[in-house]
C-alpha cells in the first residue's frame, strides 16, 4: 500500500467521512475503493472501445447503388 495525502474542501471531506461512516470503513479506504472502481471502469471502457475499433469495416451501400431499409439496418422485425 502507499500512502497519499489529498486535500479535500470542506464539503467533501464531510461526505466523505459520513459515507466512510455509513459503509463502516475509513475515509482512506473509502477514497481507495473509489479510485480503484474508477481506474477499472475506465480500462473497461478503454477495452470495449478498442473492440469496437477492431470490427471490420461493413458497407453500407449494396452493390447495386441501394441502401438497407430500417429493419434490416437494426435487423429489427417488421410489425404490422
């Protein structure tokens, strides 16, 4: 573990030791969940972008100069 010293404004500082409170744990470890929860949603993001990146490239035009229509585009039924 390493220890840092953060300074927090009044506010915050009082939310923080109420909710380290509610959770029944300390202010450092609440301010350590939240960063750690924070650096994985961000690598998760990070990595659903790259799989996004990394799909091929589909036309959209067909080969005859049209488009799809709306339920084939979200491959959606069509209600009547």
């Amino acid at each position: 573990m390493k220890n840092v010293t953060i300074t927090l404004d009044e506010e915050t500082a009082r939310w923080a030791r109420i909710e380290a409170a509610r959770q029944g744990t300390s202010v450092s470890r609440l301010v350590g969940r939240i960063l750690r929860e924070r650096r994985e949603q961000e690598a998760q993001r990070l990595a659903a972008l790259e799989r996004f990146i990394q799909r091929p490239v589909k036309a959209l035009k067909a080969a005859d100069g049209t488009y799809p229509d709306r339920e084939t585009l979200y491959d959606r039924p069509v209600l009547r």
